[in-house]
C-alpha cells in the first residue's frame, strides 16, 4: 500500500456546477474544450473579493500595491490597475506592461537595474527603489543627462527578518536594499542632487501565515523608518512597508487572519512620530492578492500503473506549475490543492500520482493523492495557480510552450 499524501486545501469560492469545477461560472470541460489544455483560468469576481475584504479590513489610509511579478498575464494585470493603488515592477520588461496596462503609480524595485531600464523609468517618473550608492549615482547621472529631475526612493536592507516567511528578503548580508548605516548619507546624496525626494522601501520577506509575525515586523518597519528620518533630518513622503502576505497551499496551513493585522497596524498609524505625521504608507503584495483566484486546468492523457502506483499522466506539468512539483524554494515536496475538475462532486476513491508529460522524475504535480477514479479525458485541477504559475515556470523546457491563460467573470 502506498501512503496517502494530503492535498492543501481548495480555496473558498470555488464551486461545482452539473458536478464539474466552475470558474467564473463555466464548466471546467466547457473552458478546456474552448481554450484548450493546458490552461490557467483567473477569476475576476475572486480578484474583486480578495481586494475588497483586504481593503475592509486595513486601516484607511493604507494603500495596496499590486507586485505584478506575481502574475503579469495583461488582461489580469490591467484590472489590477483599477483595483490597486500603485504597482510595483521589478524590471524594464515589467515597466513597458504596466504602462501599456495603463498604471499611473509605479514604483521599481530589484538589484541589478541597467542604464537603459533607469532611464526608462526616470522618463516615465516611476519611483525607483534604489538598491545601493552605484544605483543611486547611476539614477542622479541619468536624471541629470535627460532633464528630469529622478523620483528616489532608498530600499532599506533591515536589520530583522519576517519570521516564518517561506522567502527572508531582509536582515544580515543581501543583495536587496541598502544596509542601514549607509541610508543616511545617500539620502544626503539625493537631496542635495536635487532629485525629488520619496522615502523608503523596507520588505522584510514573502509568504508569511502568522499575523503576529507581519504585526511585528510592520511595527519594526515603522520604527526603523522612523529612526532613519530623524536621523538624516528629512520626513519621508512615502513609506512602503513591504508585504509578506501569504496564502495556504499546503495541508495544515490556515489562512492568514487581515483583520488582526488591519487592527494593529490602524492603531499604529494613529500613534506615528512627529516626522512620520504626513507621510504616506502603503504595503506591496503578490500572491495574496491574485493567488487563490487562479487555477491551472490539464486534461489526462494516460493512466497507468506501476509497481502498485497509479498514475495520472497529463499534458501539463511543471513547465507550467513548478512551484506545484516542489522545486521553486521548497525543501520538502507537499501537495498544493489538486481536485479532478471533470468530478468535482465525485467521493475519492483511489490514491494516484498526478504527473506531467515532461520526462523528468521531477514532474510530479501531486503525490499519492486520495481522489476519484479519473479515466483519460478527465480534467485536473491544481489550485492556487494566480501567482508564480505561468510566470515562473520553465515553459520552453522540452519544447512544451506556454499553456493558455484566461480571465473570466
Ligand atoms: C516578490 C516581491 C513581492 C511580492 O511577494 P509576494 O510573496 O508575492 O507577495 C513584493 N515586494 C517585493 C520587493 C518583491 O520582491
């Protein structure tokens, strides 16, 4: 007998209709047949619900950026334009969709930011994050050879870490941000540059499940931003406060509690230091704003046994959904959220392996998995597919190409 593994858990909203996954209100058969499969299905009425119970439960004068690395996909991202109060790019490639997309609030952090990409965005007067001295000379230099005067804003590796985060970003060496003692003088820099003048970017990790550890670190971030202001003499117009917001995947991970992390960050706000007074705060976050709304569909094109395992083989894989097989930054391989989407309302009866067609042993979407007796042409789910599925996967490996993406109702 092999061991059942547990699936992580399916996202509320996610319905069945004539015994099928709906999205959007169509059938799971209805959009592979329409779309093809492989195929990622982003829903905006769960884009709309996710932001609208955010926006109820963090303090007013809170803005949300939207990180759009998480899923640039332009029909999504541009209704993340309207939904969000800024964007955050990480790169000219990104810069050039978010225009296009039409977002006005930009702000463009990441470490090895080239000539080309600075003057694009000093043109364009996005925020730049900036992630050492050379950057910030290269930004003062290209501002000053095109005319205009470089909105700058300094990225600050913090001295602390977001605990329990899935990714640190922040604390000891690392190649994000400046390190504390530096900010000082570089905001000197800048100032005397006559660059205009923004703020600071503290992001202290990704991922994170307990709000106790984002109120601690967001408490952290203030004082931090607050201590750097005082310091060089200079309030911050503009303080982003980094994100970390996660989303359950695996099995045993509770959603994370907004309304807790909205009350305490509120009650901080009203309780600022004088330099802090009029300044402009808001959090950045991927996932947690697009991942849940997202499902990636693939139909099975085999199913075979071997040595007592059965496997579900399908025409998808990880070239789509990495993170899903275990290797984008997990040590242990635990199953994300799957279902057979054909036999939404079907009682499990089986224990099989979801796998892709790439050959490689790494392409496993889900482990010994208790579901319905699936036959070839049923529909498999894999959830949590909004954010770092079609983006940060490996499409071109073994000339499989990108699946399709769709946004619906
Ligand atoms: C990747 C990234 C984000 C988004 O992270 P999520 O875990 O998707 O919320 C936000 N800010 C910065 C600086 C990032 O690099």
């Amino acid at each position: 007998m092999t061991k059942i593994k547990p699936v992580g858990p399916i996202p509320d909203g996610y319905t069945s209709l004539d015994g099928e996954l709906s999205v959007g209100g169509i059938k799971a058969s209805q959009i592979v047949d329409q779309h093809g499969s492989p195929v990622f299905v982003y829903s905006r009425s769960l884009l709309d619900q996710r932001m609208a119970e955010l926006k109820q439960a963090m303090p007013e004068q809170l803005d949300i950026h939207y990180a759009m690395k998480a899923n640039p996909f332009a029909p999504l991202l541009k209704h993340m334009v309207s939904a969000a109060d800024g964007i955050d790019i990480a790169s000219g490639g990104e810069l050039v969709m978010a225009l296009a997309a039409g977002a006005r609030h930009i702000s463009f952090a990441g470490p090895g930011k080239r000539d080309e990409e600075l003057r694009a965005a000093i043109e364009a007067g996005v925020t730049i994050n900036l992630e050492s001295p050379t950057e910030c000379d290269r930004a003062l230099r290209i501002g000053s050879e095109c005319g205009v005067a470089p909105v700058l804003a300094i990225r600050v590796n913090p001295d602390f870490d977001l605990k329990g985060s899935g990714m640190k970003m922040g604390g000891g060496a690392k190649q994000f941000g400046m390190d504390i003692e530096l900010v000082a003088g570089e905001m000197e820099k800048i100032l005397k540059a006559g660059a205009k003048w923004r703020g600071f970017h503290i992001f202290a990790g990704s991922q994170a499940l307990k709000a106790d550890a984002i109120i601690e670190t967001q408490i952290q971030t203030l004082e931090l931003a607050g201590r750097l202001a005082e310091e060089a003499g200079a309030a911050p117009e503009h303080v982003n406060l980094g994100g970390g917001f996660g989303i359950p995947y695996f099995p045993g991970d509770e959603p994370l509690d907004i309304t807790k992390i909205g009350a305490a960050l509120g009650e901080r706000l009203s309780n600022l230091p004088d330099i802090l007074k009029n300044t402009r705060f808001a959090i950045e976050l991927g996932r947690y704003l697009v991942g849940e709304a997202g499902v990636y569909l693939t139909r099975v094109i085999d199913r075979k046994v071997s040595r007592g395992e059965t496997f579900l083989v399908t025409d998808g894989g990880l070239h789509h959904q990495l993170a899903a097989s275990g290797n984008f930054g997990t040590v242990v391989k635990r199953n994300y959220p799957a279902a057979i989407a054909s036999k939404f309302d079907d009682k499990p009866e089986e224990t099989v392996s979801i796998v892709g067609c790439l050959c490689t042993p790494l392409d496993r979407l889900s482990d010994n998995a208790e579901m319905p007796r699936a036959e070839v042409g049923d529909i498999v789910a894999i959830f949590c597919a909004g954010a770092y599925g079609a983006t940060a996967s490996p499409a071109n490996f073994l000339g499989q190409g990108p699946a399709a993406e769709i946004l619906v109702g």
